[in-house]
C-alpha cells in the first residue's frame, strides 16, 4: 500500500511543524472553553490523543531538520507555542489580518490616526 512512500522533504517536515502548531492551538482553545456549555471532556481528550499521535510520528523528522542545534529548534518550539497560545485567543477579524499579513508579506495599520504599513522579508 504505502511501498512508493519518499523521503520527506524539508517542506514536508515543515508541514509537519504547521499540524503540531494546528493541534497546540486546539488544545489551547479547548482550555480557554473549560467553562463553557462548548467544553466536552471527549473533545479534549480525542485532541489530546491527536496531538501525541502527531507528536510520535513528527518528532523524529522535526528532530532532524535541527539535528546538531538543539538551541535553535528549543527557540522554534517556544516561538511556536507563543503563537498558538495567541491565535487561540485572537478574534476573528485578528487572524484574517494576519493571515493577510503573512500571504501578501506587508501589515496596514492605523497609528494615531495615520495609517502605517510594515513590509516584511520573504525568505
């Protein structure tokens, strides 16, 4: 079934970088709605099933894309956690302008009444 399965490549593993942040900012929203009529115990308990499920099968290629620089991928995993922390808790109208932000590589925003704009680098 799986026999042409390839090597992952490095955007692949990256990909897999962007599932585990997927599934911590779940688990993060899941925690915001503990004592809500929207908490299930279940939902919790099946994400957090989810999440070491992604963790077992992506931890040894995420470990090799920081092989030898252990200070770096600790850096990435802490960034990674502060942005899922805060995407869980952004309203809407917050992650569409920064997904806006990051697709078209610039951020308007209005300063003192003056509208700014940040132009990011694209690697």
């Amino acid at each position: 079934m799986h026999q042409f399965r390839k090597e992952a490549s490095e955007k692949t593993k990256l990909t897999m970088v962007v599932a585990l942040t997927a599934s911590q900012v779940l688990h993060e929203s899941l925690d915001d709605l503990v004592d809500t009529d929207f908490y299930k115990m279940s939902l919790k308990q099946t994400t957090n099933r989810m999440q070491k499920e992604l963790e077992r099968v992506c931890d040894r290629h995420i470990d090799l894309l920081w092989a030898g620089d252990e200070k770096k991928a600790r850096l990435v995993q802490e960034g990674l956690y502060k942005i899922a922390k805060k995407i869980a808790t952004m309203k809407p109208s917050e992650l569409v302008v920064i997904g806006d932000m990051f697709e078209n590589g610039n951020f308007k925003f209005v300063e003192e009444g003056k509208a700014k704009e940040i132009l990011l680098t694209k690697d």
